[in-house]
C-alpha cells in the first residue's frame, strides 16, 4: 500500500467516523457525511473502489433518510400544535436556507 492510499484511507474512515458519531449528536448531519466519504472515496480510488451500485444505493438511501427526516419533523411539529402556515413556512424557509450556507439553514426555518 502506497502512502497516497493510506492517506485516502485515513481521510475516508476520518468522516466515517464523523458521520458516526453525527448518529449521536443531532448538529452533525450523519448520513450525508457517510455518503460524502464514500463518494470521495471513489473518487480518489477509482476503480479500487466500491462499485458505483453501491454508491447508487448509499445515495438513494441517503436521500430516503434525509425525506423521511424532514416528514418527521413535520408531523411531530404539526401534533405538538404547529399551524399549516408555520409548518409551510418553516419548510420553505429551511429549503432555501439550503442555499445560503450554515447559517441559512439554522435562520432559514425561523424567517420562514
């Protein structure tokens, strides 16, 4: 193994474990970390890599957690007594605070 693969490595399993640990701590986003170290694993590897339907399904399954996350929210928000509008608002607001960077998404749901 060539240094500049063990360097891969330690980068990749470095924001797996990131991702890991954002399974426990709610500010860290923990599926899209993994799908990110993984997609940059190919990346940097190629062909040494996993295969892309893998990838594919890292990426569909991260997309399903980050929806099921966010449907989530809103159901609870909406049984705790949240109106359509505010629950509407937050939504949009959250989405284009997408965006605007970190501090869109903590301000986006707020203004909206």
């Amino acid at each position: 193994m060539t240094t500049q693969e063990i360097i891969g490595f330690i980068i990749a399993e470095g924001f797996m474990v990131i991702g890991a640990v954002g399974s426990m701590l709610p500010a860290i986003p923990s599926t899209p970390v993994v799908f990110l170290a993984a997609l940059g694993h190919k990346i940097y590897f190629g062909d040494n890599s996993i295969s892309y339907l893998i990838l594919a399904i890292l990426g569909a399954i991260t997309l399903f957690s980050l929806v099921m996350d966010y449907i989530a929210s809103l159901v609870g928000a909406r049984k705790l007594g949240a109106t359509w509008r505010g629950v509407a608002g937050a939504l949009i607001g959250g989405i284009l605070g997408l965006f605007l960077g970190p501090w869109g998404i903590l301000i986006g749901p707020f203004i909206g």
